[in-house]
C-alpha cells in the first residue's frame, strides 16, 4: 500500500477504507488469496477476513470454493452504505479504479 503521509508531516488518511480497498483488490484478482490482499491493502490477514466476510454478508461479493481456492464474484449493482452516496452503486467505483487501456481513457478540459 502506498504511503498516505502529506506534506510536512501530517496525519496519514486515505479517501478509500479499507473495505473499499479489500473490494478493489478482489476485483482485480477475484481468485486471489486473502493473505496477498491483505499484503496489497495493509492489513492483516484476520482483518481481510473479516472485511470479505462483510462485504459477503452486505451481498457486495459471492465466494465461490474452487478445488483448494476461494473465487470471488462481485456485485456492481451493490449500492454504497453512507446515506450520502446510498443513490450510486459499487460498480461506478470498481469502473474508476478498473484497469483499462490508455486508448478507452478519455480525456477531459
């Protein structure tokens, strides 16, 4: 995870939390074990635990086993928890953090 620190000194702090972070990681890597995501978002490997397991619960993922491994399916129409976004569902999230090639990006003024 990429350092937060600001200028001068101040407090660390992210726009995203990391449910929001565990969300993205899986969606870049729907069959990636929970020990790597929790290395991607800097979290222990309990706390992905429990933050999977929240979002499972909030229908945001469906965990699927698959022989030895956990794959993961995610639900883009999962609408955000804070009243203040509960109109805008995950999808628009995962769309802005997605990968896509330098051609689809579009620039704006």
């Amino acid at each position: 995870m990429a350092s937060a620190a600001t200028a001068g000194g101040g407090r660390n702090w992210t726009f995203l939390t990391n449910h929001g972070h565990v969300l993205l990681a899986i969606a870049r890597n729907p069959t990636a074990r929970l020990r790597d995501v929790a290395a991607e978002v800097g979290v222990t490997e309990r706390a992905a635990q429990a933050i999977v397991a929240d979002l499972e619960a909030g229908g945001y993922l469906h965990r699927t086993r698959v022989g030895r491994r956990n794959e993961y399916t995610l639900n883009p129409a999962g609408r955000f928890r804070h009243p203040a976004e509960a109109d805008r569902q995950v999808g628009a999230l995962l769309a802005l953090f997605a990968d896509a090639p330098a051609d689809d990006v579009t620039s704006q003024p």
